[in-house]
C-alpha cells in the first residue's frame, strides 16, 4: 500500500506484470483484478486490450457493464489502457496513414466505453495517423499518450517527430509515457543468468555488454555486435538471445524526462530484479522517481514487471517489492 506522501504520483499495477500467470491459466482476467485489488497494489489499473479482452476493439455493452460494475466492486481506479499501433500487420507491406487512422478509430471507442480515461498508443503509429485522431480523442473524453520504451528516449527522431506535431496541435490531450526501461544503469542480472543457462559463452555476453556500454542507436548496437560475435566464431543461435539487451534497455540520463515533465500523463514503472536491500537491480529509482516529483507529475505510475520474458519468477512478489520500494522513496522525497 502506498504510503502517506505529498507526492501527486500514485501507484497502480498493469496486468501486463502478470503475463506468465495469466498465459498458464492460474487467473482468469477477472480473478487477476480481484488479486491485485485484494493485494492493495492499486488502486490503479491499466490493462492491454488486445491481451486481456477477447475480441478487443470490439466491446459490447454487457461487457462494458460487467467490467466498469468490478473496478467499483474491488474499488480500482482505471488509469491507462495500452492500445496496440501494429503497422506491420500485412506481411507484404506496412499500413497506410489512412488504415493507421482507421485501425486506432474503434480502439479509442473501446477505451472510452469501458470507462479509461487515458489511452497508450505506440510509435508504430506515426504522428499523422494520431494528429487526425485528436478530434476523435476529443469527442470521446479521450486522451492519447505516446509510450516512450527502449531502445527510444526524449531525443530520438522517432520521439523528436511526435514532439514537433504535439507542439503544432496544441492539445491539451496529446502526451507521453516514460517507460523506465529506456533509463536502465545495467543489463538486469536474470536476463544475464538466462543466457548463461541456455548455453551462451561468457565471451559473447562480454561482447555485448562492452557494446551496449559504449552506447548509441539500439538497432545499430545490435548489427555491430553480431558482426563482431560472428568474426569471433559465436554460435549464430545463440548470438541473437543476446539481441534483447539492444531492444529492451537503454541508458537514457533519468534527468531527461524533465524535457517532457509537462506532456507526461502517466508513467510505465518498468523493472526487473531486486538487490538484497530492495533496490531494484538495473534502475535508479531514487533519482528518477525525485525527476518526476520535483516536476510535479500528477497521474499514476504502473508497476510494470517485464522479467517474464526470460525468468517464470512470481509476479505478483515482484509486484509487491516494487510498490514497497516506490512507496519507501516517494515518502522520504515527500
């Protein structure tokens, strides 16, 4: 439970933290809810539609009741809901602004009957297709954050072309998700013992290490280390379980999101591990949570455990640590 604090940042969980358990059918989604409500790792609530809602955009009006009649039941608050921008959809090409535009359409409507105020939509997008959006976001209540997820940060040109039409729109409805991935001090110590135990030599996690280390753009990072993994006889199967270290963690200085504090409308609490005194392994978050309220965020931040890739680890522990170790910062900086 999030202790007492003068902070506007509250907490809340994504369901998305409990991927493996709900992939092996120990919850369903509504005994998932129930769980983390009865867990006190709200009170907010973020879901995945296309993860959690069968048949998702499409929602019908018993659904829409019997969900929004359980977040009051369990006394949950929704705070975001994670829409999906898949361009790549046709295998022979990428999707036109135009069937962009119409793809995100009912995702908003389902957003907006389900009763979520807030919307996380992915770069896939592109500005344009969400430009055209905003009249839509604005009809429905709605509004549209842009996830900012490694290998991307504040600077990137991909963030830069969101930023440029954020600020020729001008609506009070267009911001952003920081997603503590992309400000990673080190590789989290399970994906390394991962690797370690599907047989990758301790030379190629060196490598990629010394690579990621010196930095720059993810997927150039990535070219450069096989290159350098096959000169050095890898085995090529093996090289590319090392690929996520490009993809999934960036070393963005946490003082950048100050840049964006004021378009920042919710915030993805990424994490991986734990040390022995409950810090977490690979983030600083005593630095960035204080980035966050000396900027004044108002809004939730989601627990969002992403070691499910590589580990089966509870999630629901992991969850429990993260909101103890939040809660501990946010009440010594309040």
């Amino acid at each position: 439970m999030q202790s007492a604090s003068s902070s506007n940042l509250r907490l809340g969980s994504t369901l998305y933290s409990f991927t493996t358990e709900y992939h092996n059918h120990d919850y369903s989604f509504e005994s998932l809810i129930r769980r983390i409500a009865a867990e006190n790792l709200g009170p907010g609530l973020e879901i995945v539609g296309f993860q959690s809602i069968k048949g998702f955009p499409v929602v019908s009006d018993a659904y829409a009741d019997w969900f929004r009649g359980l977040i009051d039941e369990v006394g949950l608050e929704l705070s975001c809901l994670g829409i999906n921008s898949d361009f790549g959809i046709n295998r022979d090409r990428k999707m036109t602004e135009d069937e962009l535009f119409d793809y995100h359409v009912p995702q908003l409507h389902a957003a907006a009957k389900l009763g979520f105020p807030l919307i996380r939509y992915q770069y896939g997008a592109g500005p344009e297709a969400i430009k055209r959006l905003v009249p839509e976001a604005e009809k429905l209540g709605l509004k549209l954050a842009l996830e900012i997820h490694a290998s991307h940060h504040v600077q990137h040109p991909v963030i830069l072309a969101f930023r440029e039409m954020y600020e020729q729109v001008n609506s009070p409805l267009l911001g952003f998700i920081p997603d503590f991935g992309a400000s990673v001090h080190s590789v989290p110590p399970s994906f390394l013992d991962f690797v370690r135990s599907i047989g990758v030599a301790e030379s190629m996690i060196d490598l990629a290490l010394e690579v990621w280390h010196a930095g720059g753009n993810g997927s150039e990072m990535a070219a450069q280390f096989y290159q350098k993994a096959v000169a050095m006889g890898g085995d090529a199967d093996l090289i590319l379980e090392l690929f996520p270290i490009f993809g999934l963690f960036s070393r963005q200085d946490p003082r950048d999101w100050a840049e964006i504090m004021p378009q920042t409308f919710h915030i993805h609490g990424k994490f991986f591990d734990f040390a022995d005194d409950g810090a977490e392994a690979s983030i600083d978050y005593a630095s960035t949570l204080k980035v966050f309220v000396e900027g004044d965020f108002n809004g939730y931040m989601s627990s969002e455990y992403e070691g499910h890739h590589w580990t089966d680890a509870d999630a629901f522990d992991k969850v429990r640590r993260h909101h103890a170790l939040a809660s501990s910062i946010l009440h010594k900086l309040g």
